[in-house]
C-alpha cells in the first residue's frame, strides 16, 4: 500500500511575518492528520525559520531546487548538502517553472536528481506537458522523454524518490485535468517505469502536481494511481493545505 504523500510548493512567495502566521495554522493543524505524509518547500531563504517551526512536527522540509555542483565557485547556487544541513528531507527537481523559465533541460533536471540522491535527499520529480504538446496529442510522448532521461542513468535511480505529474497547461491558470485525464497519465507513468522494474513501479508515489485545490483534492485522490500532490497556491492558504492533506489521509 502507497501512503498518499502532498508537498506544499510555496515557489517565490512569503516573508518572515507571513511564513510565521501560515505555520503557526498549519503545524498543529496537520499534527492530528494520519496515515499521511506532507511536506513543505519554502524559498531557499526561509528554509532556516521553517525547518524550526517544524522541529518535533510530522510535517518534512524540502527545497525548490538545488544545483548540481557540490560547492565551489557557483554563484548564486544552492547545494544538496547545504539542503540537508538546513534540514531537508525533500528537493523538487525539474519544476514546470525551472523548465521552461529558467531553461533546464531534460538532461540537467536527471543530473540534478542524480546528486540529490548521492547527497541522501528524496527528490520530487516533476513531469508534464504544456498545453500545445497536449493539443497535439504528444502528452506520452513528452512525458516518456522527460522520465527516460532520469531512467537511463539506471532505475536504481528512483528508489526513494516522488513522480509529481503537472500539467504545465494547469498550473496557476485555474484549470485542472479531470481525475480521470489525471488518472490516465498517471498510468501511462506507472507503466512506463514497470518497463523497467514492476516492484519500482508499484511501489513508486506518483502524485498530481495541477491546480489541485481543497474542493478537488478529494476526487483526484481517489484515483487509483494518483498518490497525492504537489500543492502551489493552496499551500499558501493553511486551512486550504490542511484540507488537502485531510482528503489525502482519507483517500488512503
């Protein structure tokens, strides 16, 4: 049996004040929550303050990115070790945003996980298709090439990691897939990692990374191969956050 698991994206968003408010909420309010697993990922700055709200919680902490070098002259880079000296359990790896607007590839979003792993961090990572892939019947396709790059480096690669399919077409736009059209996708995702390694692919928490909201979460969740999700707006929105979690725990 896969726990459901959700992680709260809080992308560039927050400041000292409202991280303070938004936990205060959110950590005793996900404490009574069971047979879950959650998460939060703030900006690389508020990592510090989070990870001591959260200190003796259930709730984990993780990053929005990492680079891929280990230290040295990168300016501006964030490291998985320095990740997991502040506390991270999880990293979001190859984000829909780091794609397309920050221009990673698929080439550098597996060499990211790759050191995520090395450095012992959980990696999310996310796939999906934007809107003219969609129209253009290439979803699988683009999908399958976005995976095939992490599993050519060897599926040994995605043990202890998250699969969070987002639809780019449906994040911060207000549309969501269907649980159904989420569903299929989430298949064609289980079964092209079974190719490799069936026990991999049942085992493995795909969750649903697209405008997934407290009135959705419940419906998607029930799908049999949605694990969860990867939460931008309503993670910033506590009582939103707790609710998806609770269906989370429910669906379970």
């Amino acid at each position: 049996m896969r726990v459901k698991f959700v992680a709260g994206n809080w992308k560039m968003n927050g400041n000292v004040a409202s991280n303070e408010a938004l936990l205060q909420v959110l950590v005793p309010g996900l404490a009574g929550i069971s047979g879950m697993e959650n998460a939060v990922c703030p900006p690389y700055t508020y990592l510090s303050q989070v990870q001591r709200t959260l200190k003796g919680s259930k709730t984990a902490l993780g990053g929005q990115d990492l680079c891929q070098h280990a230290n040295g002259a990168y300016t501006g880079g964030v490291s998985a070790e320095m990740l997991r000296d502040l506390g991270c359990t999880y990293v979001i790896v190859g984000h829909s945003e780091r794609r397309m607007v920050f221009g990673e590839s698929d080439a550098l979003v597996a060499e990211k996980f790759g050191v995520a792993q090395q450095a012992g961090l959980k990696p999310i990572l996310c796939v999906g298709e934007t809107l003219e892939e969609r129209d253009g019947g290439r979803t699988e396709q683009v999908v399958a090439r976005q995976l095939d790059a992490v599993m050519q480096r060897g599926a040994a690669e995605l043990q202890n990691a998250v699969i969070a399919y987002e639809p780019v077409w449906a994040i911060g736009t207000g549309k969501t897939a269907s649980p159904e059209e989420a569903q299929a996708v989430h298949g064609f995702i289980r079964s092209r990692l079974a190719q490799a390694d069936r026990k991999l692919a049942d085992g493995m928490r795909i969750v649903y990374g697209g405008s997934v909201k407290a009135a959705n979460a419940a419906q998607l969740f029930t799908m049999p191969d949605i694990d969860g999700g990867l939460i931008g707006g309503a993670a910033l929105v506590a009582e939103d956050f707790i609710a998806i979690c609770r269906a989370a725990a429910h669906a379970g």
